[in-house]
C-alpha cells in the first residue's frame, strides 16, 4: 500500500515535513497540495522564499490565503516581529470552521530571519501546538538539505507523529544500480537496498555530482521525483514506515516507483543474445576439413593405448583385474600381523 497518498488524503499526520536538496526540489509537491480545491479545507501560506505566482502560476485559487513575507528583511523591514504576524494570521484563519492547511515556505529562510536556532524551534513549536488545537489541521514545512533545522523536526520530541517526505533524484537509483548492483525492491530485497541507499542519500555531494557532473542533466527532473516517505505515527502501537515512491510532476498525482520513466529500466529484463559460434577454418587459403574418405580412413588407425603390451588381433579382456608385483619388503603371509604387540 502505498503511504504517501493517505498522508495527502487522510491528514491524520499534524506535521509533514518536505525536504528538498539543491538536486532534487519537492517544491511541485506543495505546488499541488496547495492548487488542489477542496471546499472542506483551507490553505495558509507563508511566502518567505518563492514569490506567490511560483505557486499559483498566475491564477487565484478559492480557500487559499497566501502571505508575501519576503520584503521582510531584519534590521530594515518597519515590522520586525515576523513571530507575532504569523501567529497573529493563524490564529485569524482558525476563525473559519473548516480545518487548514499552514504551509511555512521556507523554515530555513524563517531561521535567518529570526536569527536564532533556539528560538526558532520553540515558535514553530508554537506553531505546531496552535495547529494541534484544531482536530485535521496540518502543519506543512519545507526545508533545504542540508539543515541545521531538520534534526530537530523529525525528532520525537518535537512531535510524536510526523510525515517526512524527501525528494531525490531518479538519478541516484540509477547510481546505486549500476555501481552497487542493487537496483529497488522488488528488484533487491529491502534490507539491502536501504543498507546501501540510506548512507549515500544523506550525502548530498553524491547527488550533486550525479546531477550536475560531466555527465548529469544540469538539473533536476523537470517531470518525475523520486520520493522517500517516512510515516511515524503515535499512539499504543507506535511505529515507523519507510518507502519509496514516485511523483509525476505533470500530473501531479502519486504512483508507484515502477512506474517512473527514468528508472523503468532498472526492472527491465535485459534480453541476452547468444551469438552464433563462428568457424575457425572459413575464409583460409588454405583446407583444413576432411572428406568422407579421409574420416573413414582416419577412423580405422588403430590406437597405441588400446593395444599397449598385446600384440594385434588378440583378444582383449573386457573384464577389469589388477595385477600386483609384491615387494622384497611386503609380508604377505597368513600370520597375524599384531602378534609381537603385548595386548
């Protein structure tokens, strides 16, 4: 079953967190969750690094509430307290009895501009809390890995159930197949695949170099991402599911990851072609092959093996023996071998 969908679905997750990386952007992802009409949900949007027409691509969407905070500039902007507005215009969108979706893009950007990790985690913790207050709300963020934010998102201590999407490039499955001949499940089986992708997908200098080296795409995949999706949920039965899984950017919807053009390959059979075997003796000047009458006559040469110490035209004996010269040495006699022992 695949996670991802009941996560945008079923919003039973407070927190959802989507990583990008200079490689691979999870941006068309919000794009989507935020372009999506739903008359029984209303989105809340943060603009503190892509302009609003990245989002809306020049048209107006009903139930979406967009903020343009990208004017705010510490030490220059008239109002410095971004903490207080962002509060201050949830606590306003709540007004509404419909459940939102509060969308801060992005948390990186928000950690410059308040210029503390510390105090950072506790407002979005604040944030989180205020979100909580009102049963379907969600709190979306988008990070940028690497991060100094992201550790402390994910953790338990943050929130008890979390929703974590990374976006990689179809690229490094690529890599992995290729270079560690261990292609995606059902290709591989699970343990090691992760055993192998999970160590290289936190070094983004290997995506980077698959992306933008001599022979990378110089960019991401404009049309397809390859998404990790890590679900914790809380509760009696806490536990935390891992998957990969895909995302069709003209589309916009979810599928499987066999269903991605870029690494369809990978599951792809390839078909081996024998080839056929060559004659050595064509195309000589000269003839190495023997007609009728020479195999006949080389088929009645007789063998010097089969015949060695019998003279010609003397019957063989089929019937196997072993002859057996004693030794000067051997004691062959019907005597008891043991007899000098003093048992």
């Amino acid at each position: 079953m695949a996670l991802f969908p009941a996560i945008i679905d079923d919003p039973k997750h407070s927190l959802v967190v989507f990583q990008s990386s200079i490689a691979q952007t999870s941006l068309p992802i919000i794009r989507n969750i935020l372009t999506t009409q739903n008359s029984s949900r209303k989105s809340l949007l943060f603009s503190l690094q892509y302009p609003a027409s990245f989002f809306l691509g020049g048209l107006e969407y009903e139930n979406l509430e967009i903020h343009d905070l990208l004017d705010h500039v510490p030490g220059y902007d008239a109002s410095p307290d971004i903490q207080g507005d962002i509060l201050a215009r949830i606590s306003a969108a709540f007004q509404t009895p419909l459940p939102l979706n509060v969308v801060i893009d992005s948390v990186d950007i928000l950690l410059l501009d308040i210029g503390s990790l510390s105090k950072t985690y506790l407002f979005l913790r604040e944030v989180l809390a205020l979100v909580e207050e009102h049963l379907g709300s969600r709190l979306i963020l988008h990070v940028t890995h690497p991060s100094e934010l992201t550790p402390l998102l994910v953790q338990t201590t943050f929130s008890s159930s979390l929703a974590h999407i990374i976006a990689h490039p179809a690229a490094l499955l690529k890599h992995i197949a290729t270079e560690y001949l261990t292609p995606p499940p059902p290709a591989s089986p699970e343990v090691k695949f992760w055993g192998v992708f999970l160590p290289l997908s936190v070094r983004t200098h290997e995506a980077e170099r698959l992306v933008f080296g001599n022979t990378g795409e110089g960019s991401g995949d404009s049309e397809e991402i390859v998404i990790e999706v890590l679900v914790r949920c809380s509760g009696k039965k806490r536990a935390v599911q891992r998957a990969l899984e895909g995302w069709s950017i003209n589309s916009g919807v979810s599928c499987e990851l066999t269903a991605l053009e870029g690494v369809r390959s990978l599951w792809v059979r390839q078909t081996v072609f024998e080839t056929p075997a060559v004659d050595p003796t064509q195309n000589l000047s000269f003839n190495l092959n023997l007609t009728s009458s020479q195999q006949e006559s080389r088929a009645q040469v007789p063998l010097p093996y089969a015949h060695e110490g019998r003279p010609q035209g003397v019957a063989q004996n089929k019937n196997g023996a072993i002859f057996y010269d004693p030794d000067s040495a051997d004691d062959i006699d019907d005597d008891d071998p043991d007899e000098d022992l003093d048992i």
